[in-house]
C-alpha cells in the first residue's frame, strides 16, 4: 500500500494523473449541454395542458344544466385520504393552494402532495429521530431528553414542507422580478404598435423565456385565461395573485382600469415601465451602500491579518536573525 502511494505521488504519474482528470472534465464540460432537456418547452407544455383545462371547463359548464355543478368526485388513494382525514380545513387548504401557485404547482394532485406531506412529514421525523435518540445516540442523550427531542422533530416536520414551499416561492419571484421591467418595455412596444393585449402579451411570453421561465409560463396562462374566461378582469388578478409581487400588481390594476374604463393602455404602461426602472435603480444603489458594512468584518478577519504578516513579518525576521 506505501509503495503504490509512493508510486502515485510521483511527478511523473502525478502529472499523468492530472493531466487523465483534465482531460475526462473538458470532455464532461462539452457532452454537458447534450444531457440539458429544454425547461421552457417542457414547462410551456404544462401551461398548454392548463389551456386545454380551461376549455375543457368552459364546454362543461355551456353544456351543463344551469342548476347543475360542476363538482370532481376525489380519484386516488391519496384524494381518498386527504378527504377522510379532512386535511383541507386542518391545514387550511386554499392558503396552501395560493402558495402552491405561486410557487408553480397549479394541479390539484399538487395540493393533495403536499397536504399528505404536511401530515406524514411531522410523523415521520419524530418516529426517526426517536429511534436515533434510543439507539444510536442512547449515551449521550440522557433519558429525560429522550421525550423532547421526537418532539422537537416533530415540531421541525410540520414546518419543513412550509420552508421548502415558501424557498420555492421565493425563487419564483426572484427570476419573475428580475425580468419583469424588460417584459413590461416589450409589452408597452405591442400595445403601442397597435397589437391588441391578448397578442401583446403572447407574443412576449414566446420573447421572454430565454430570460425567465416563470414569467412566460404566467404570461400565457393569462392569455389563456383571457380566451376561455368569462370575465377577462379575472384573467389580469389571476395574474397579479399567482406571482404575489407588488409590481406585477400595479400593472394588473392598470390593465383592469383599462378594461373597465377605457382608458388608453399606453400611457399607463410608459409610466408603469419609468417606474419599475427608478424602483430596480434605487435598489441597486440600496444594495450597494449596504455593502462597505457587510465587508468590515471579512476585512477585519482575513485581510488586516495577511497585510499585517506582510508590512511587520520581514522586520520580525530581521529581529531574530540579529539576536
């Protein structure tokens, strides 16, 4: 064993090694974009699939009776469950599901996921961490804190599907908020072109997936919704709902504005655009003054310390050469 580790520290086979690792990631780094699937195609199929929903749903309620419902009986084991255990009213349901939008999962099968999650989740965190706390950590977990700790596993398992949907949320925003000022510009070059909302706002969902999948996916699902609804103000607070960003809002209002009144599009959209832009500029200059702060206490740790050694340790040298 010593004398292949001796073999291997070698130049020469160090550099043969090395230079095998080299070689093995350039090839990994140019077959990398042939293992890439499209996300915007697959997740453009999924909104195509809510297009088809919404049709669907218009035929059901033109042919139904006008005292009749439309009401989806629960399908599966886990719709089953979901139903008997009443978990829609114990988790508060319609809450979940504004999130679950938000965060992309729109299906109702994703709802009854993540309420069966939010049940199983606590259950089997505390069942885990028991066994753990009597088994392998038996000898340093006294036998009075063998209790707790399920319990705090317990506790950690009802927020952790929470946490995970929340951090989904939050990603969502942060690629819609990011190419939201530059839809609004291509929105506002529609309209003003004399395109009509429905054609502006497909054509910039086709525009804007290379810089944000989010937002395309949300922008035709509008549109669809503005074909298939009733009442196409539905359509823009559907929108406004789904993303949770105060600046998707704000164009949402204008556009019900527009709707209900009248009132011309363009103007409103130029001045919505000059103040997203002033908005992302002041939070530009916002994150920058916040910045010298953040860096006093990376400076103090590692950079005085190193320009210290470099300024006094030739002199310290010196010193103890002449003694």
């Amino acid at each position: 064993m010593v004398e292949q580790l001796t073999a291997i520290l070698e130049i020469q086979n160090a550099i043969t090694l090395l230079v095998g690792l080299s070689a093995f990631a350039t090839v990994l780094t140019l077959a990398a974009p042939l293992f890439q699937t499209d996300k915007l195609r697959g997740r453009m199929k999924n909104v195509a699939g809510e297009r088809d929903k919404l049709r669907a749903q218009q035929k059901a309620q033109l042919n139904a009776p006008s005292d009749a419902k439309l009401r989806e009986k629960p399908k599966g084991t886990t719709s089953q469950l979901v139903e008997a255990l009443n978990l829609r009213q114990l988790f508060a349901a319609e809450n979940s599901r504004k999130k679950l939008r938000q965060a992309g999962y729109r299906m109702e099968s994703h709802l009854v996921t993540f309420l069966i999650f939010q049940l199983a989740t606590p259950v089997v965190l505390a069942i885990v961490t028991f066994v753990y706390s009597s088994t392998v950590f038996a000898d340093r977990i006294p036998e009075s804190m063998r209790l707790v700790v399920p319990l705090i596993g317990g506790v950690a398992g009802f927020y952790l599907p929470n946490m995970y949907l929340t951090n989904k949320v939050q990603h969502r925003q942060k690629s819609i908020k990011s190419a939201w000022s530059d839809a609004l510009d291509l929105l506002l070059i529609c309209v003003e072109s004399g395109m009509s909302i429905e054609a502006a706002i497909g054509r910039v969902s086709q525009e804007i997936g290379a810089s944000s999948v989010p937002l395309a996916e949300e922008l035709t699902l509008t549109n669809a919704e503005l074909s298939f609804l009733g009442d196409r103000r539905k359509a823009f607070v559907n929108l406004g709902d789904r993303t949770g960003l105060p600046t998707v809002k704000s164009v949402v209002t204008s556009l019900v504005q527009s709707e209900r009144y009248g009132t011309p599009l363009g103007t409103a959209l130029r001045v919505l655009a000059q103040e997203n832009r002033d908005a992302r500029m002041q939070e530009a200059e916002k994150r920058a003054a916040a910045l010298p702060p953040k860096l006093t206490v990376p400076m103090v740790l590692f950079f005085l310390p190193v320009i210290f050694m470099v300024l006094i340790g030739p002199s310290i040298i010196l010193v103890m050469g002449v003694k």
